[in-house]
C-alpha cells in the first residue's frame, strides 16, 4: 500500500496527499501582506555614517570655537582686571592730592593752618589705607619680627634684647603681605663684660 492510496475510500485511484504541503504560488501583493525586514546596503550604512561624522565633527568645531571665545574673554576680562586694579584706590587718593592742593593754593597760610591741614589730609590718607587693608607697621617698644622689620643698626638699650628701640621708616602690610618692612634700631641689651 502506498501512502497516496486511500485505504479507507471505496473508489480506487483517489488519493490523498498527507504529508504534502501544495507550493505557495507567488502573487503579486505577497510583499504587502508580510512585513519584510531587509537590512540597508553597505552604500546606505556608509552614507549614514558620514552624514553623523559630519554632525559630530561641526558640533566639535562649534564647541571647539565657543571654548576659544571664552578664553579670549577671559583673557580680556583679565587684562582688565590687572589694568584697573587699582581704579579704586585710586580714586580714593585723588581726594587727598584735592586736599594738598587745596593748601598749596592759599597764599597767606600761617604754620598753624599749614599744620591743620597736613592732619586732615594725612587723615583722608589713612582712611583710604584703612579701606583698602592697607595697614602701618609701627613696632616702636615691640620684639623684633624678621618678617616684618629690617634692622639696619644695634644700639644699647635698657630694653631687652632684640627689642626695637627706634622706627626709622614705618612699614606697610596689604592684605596681610608685607609690602615694605619697617626699618628700625634694635636694642644690643646690656653686655655683663661691658665696662
């Protein structure tokens, strides 16, 4: 018995495909019906690629561009800064040289007049160093601080030693740096061996 027979049928020469499956015949809305997913051609992948290298390589040059405007600003801003640094200070000097000029164009002044404006405006100086945390070193009677005073000279002295005796020029610190030392006479102290 062959499988194309039909046992169980009573006309012979009928059969019947079991295992068969009939070929699909290709229509032409076969491609419609089934979605198909084809992967893009070479020519597309490296399209595609380019066309994001571009992107990328104008995104860094703006980025790369806009990095040098900052840093040109900044370099600006800077030189500014290093320019007019000292504008206010400045600014709070021209009050005291109003001041000296002020006295300097009286023309009958007396010593006492002389002497009174010499204190305000040396007190307008002040104020604007004061401003400006611009501070007098004056150790007169203190110990001596190799950080903030220049000996120039030793004297004997009933103080202890390494004392400053005398201020020959004041000092000045800025913003806690020494800008010029105090220049001043230190004290030897008493020698036993001194006759």
């Amino acid at each position: 018995m062959t499988d194309t027979q039909n046992p169980s049928t009573d006309q012979p020469g009928l059969t019947e495909t079991r295992n068969e499956v009939p070929p699909l015949e290709p229509t032409e809305n076969a491609h419609m019906d089934a979605p198909v997913e084809t992967m893009p051609s070479l020519e597309q992948l490296l399209k595609k690629a380019e066309l994001d290298a571009q992107e990328h390589h104008d995104a860094w040059l703006r980025a790369k561009a806009e990095a040098e405007n900052a840093r040109k600003r900044a370099q600006i801003d800077i030189a500014s800064a290093h320019k007019y640094a000292i504008e206010n200070f400045a600014n709070e000097l021209l009050a005291v040289m109003d001041s000296l000029d002020a006295a300097l164009a009286v023309e009958n002044a007396t010593v006492e007049n002389f002497k009174s404006g010499m204190e305000l405006t040396l007190k307008q100086l002040t104020t604007a160093f004061n401003k400006f945390n611009l501070k007098v070193i004056n150790p007169q009677g203190e110990k001596f601080d190799p950080h903030q005073h220049q000996a120039i000279g030793m004297a004997n002295s009933d103080l202890s030693p390494n004392t400053v005796v005398h201020v020959m020029q004041k000092g000045y610190v800025l913003n806690d740096r020494v800008i010029r030392p105090a220049l001043v006479m230190v004290s030897k102290g008493n020698d036993a061996g001194e006759s």
